[in-house]
C-alpha cells in the first residue's frame, strides 16, 4: 500500500533533493520524504500528475501540512 502526499514532486534521494522528474517509476533506492525520512516510491502514471508517495503508511508525518 502507498500513500501519497498532495504536492509531493520533491524527495530525498540520497544527500540530494530531486525533483519526480528525475527518477523512474517505482521504488526509489535511498529515497526518502524530505520531512520525516520514510520510504517512498514513484508514482509516474499516465492519468494522475507524478507525485511521490510513502511506501506504507506515514500518515503521522508533518510534510502534508506544509503544502
């Protein structure tokens, strides 16, 4: 299950922040969620606009109240 974060066109990829654009659909290897570090994972589909999401749940996480 992943759990998107409204917004979320930037993560951790390493030491580096990223924009979607950068990385393949799917799993990210290193990459995190700015705020709280967790796992992400790329959602590049054709209907929805590419956003990252958490791998799992993350809902206790401050990033969705930033945007």
């Amino acid at each position: 299950m992943t759990v998107a974060f409204p917004g979320a066109e930037l993560a951790l990829v390493g030491n580096t922040i990223t924009h979607i654009s950068n990385v393949r659909s799917g799993v990210v290897p290193d990459g995190r969620c700015l705020v709280c570090h967790a796992a992400v994972v790329a959602k590049k589909g054709p209907i929805k606009a590419h956003h990252f999401a958490y791998l799992g749940r993350a809902s206790s996480c401050r990033y969705t109240g930033l945007l």
